[in-house]
C-alpha cells in the first residue's frame, strides 16, 4: 500500500502537468492557475533564500556578536552590520512614493556592485581568457588543437568588431562603415547566427526532454491509480 506522500506528490505534479498542457486550448483559468501557482512558489523560494542566505549571515548574526567580541573587533563588525542595515533600510524606501527617492541611492549602489562584478567576471574570465588562449592557438604536433583554437580566435574578434558601428559620416546623418569592417562584422555575424542556433536547439531538445519526462510521469500515475 503507498504511503500518503507517494500518492500526494504523483498527484499534485500530474495534476500541475494538466494544467499546464491546458494552454493548448488556448488561455483560460486553468493554466493561469498553474502560473500563478508556480510565481507564488518562486516568490516564496527566492524570499526563504534571501532570509536563509542573506539576512540571516550578514546582518543579524554581525549585530549579535557586536556585543560578544572583543573591544577591538567592535568597531568593524558594528559597521559591517549598520552599513547592512543602512543600505537594507534604503531600498525598503522604494515601497513608499515619498521616501522612494531616498531608495535611490541604495538602488544604485546595488546596481553599481552587480555591474562591476559582471564586467569583472566577463573581462578575466571570458575575455582575457580568450585574448591569451588566442594569442597562443598554435601547438606544434597538435593541428586538430591549433586549428581549433584559431578559429575561436577569429569567432572572438570578428564577432566583437561586428559590434563596430561607427563609419564616415553620410547624407540623412548615416553612418557608413568601412568595407573591409562590414566584411569582417558579416563573418561576425554569421558565427553569432550559428551561436544562437545551437542555443535555441539546445533549448529546444532540453524542452522536448522535459516534455517526455512528464509524459512519463503521468502514463506511472495512471498505471499506479488503475491496478
């Protein structure tokens, strides 16, 4: 005999599934309810993170061991916790019209960390990465490697010149580029074109797994409710 939970969860994700799939008559309140379910479900998820993960190391337990170390280490734990504090209090002002200026700067200084590391972490660990890579593509006894590495190489720099706008200056205020940069930002192109391509396939073949799986799911639900 199943237990409780081996029925129940079977139950709900089929019944999720269903609800899911009903989008294929078109919208209605089933799979707006199967929205909704799975927005509440992240919304809930993303906030027990950011309590779990978040509040709860960098702020809270700073400001209680404020009061259990020692006097030398008082000053930068009490500021580590107030500037958590500080900057926490200022984006909570953006639920209020009056106060959401005041959230502006907590806002910007949330953004501005997020950018830097994002532009950090693409410039050593992406492009940098690649420029030094590329600058040493040729490996004597290993063409199948060489080669390899050299048409990274030129994928790298004709797609990053693909992104060269700038050219003389025409009638209407066009800009032309130069011939030979249209000719190296077409190839450029055409390796972003095949990027997207895997992509999209990628995502497609990833979709269709997930579609069998629960295809799957719901033929053992059947099977186990009728015997």
């Amino acid at each position: 005999m199943p237990s409780i939970e081996q029925i129940i969860v079977p139950l709900v994700g089929f019944s999720l599934t269903v609800l899911v799939f009903s989008y294929l008559l078109g919208d209605n309140a089933a799979y707006r309810l199967a929205v909704n379910f799975l927005a509440g479900l992240s919304l809930t998820y993303a906030v027990v993170v950011v309590l779990v993960n978040v509040l709860w190391p960098r702020l809270v337990i700073p400001m209680l061991q404020v009061f259990s170390r020692p006097e030398g280490d008082f000053v930068g734990l009490a500021l580590s916790a107030s500037g958590g504090l500080l900057f926490g209090a200022l984006i909570l002002m953006k639920l209020s019209r009056r106060l959401a200026p005041l959230g502006n700067y907590g806002m910007a200084v949330l953004i501005g960390v997020g950018a830097g590391l994002a532009v950090g972490g693409a410039l050593l660990g992406s492009l940098i990465g690649l420029s030094v890579a590329g600058a040493s593509w040729w490996r004597p006894g290993d063409f199948a490697s060489s080669l390899f590495a050299l048409l990274a190489l030129i994928a790298t720099l004709t797609v990053l010149i693909s992104f060269w706008y700038s050219g003389a200056a025409e009638g209407a205020g066009a800009d032309r580029r130069p011939g030979l940069v249209r000719l190296i930002a077409g190839i450029g192109h055409a390796f972003l074109m095949v990027t997207f391509g895997a992509l999209f396939g990628g995502a497609l073949v990833a979709g269709i797994a997930t579609l069998v799986n629960r295809l799957e799911l719901i033929t053992q639900f059947i099977e186990a409710i009728t015997r």
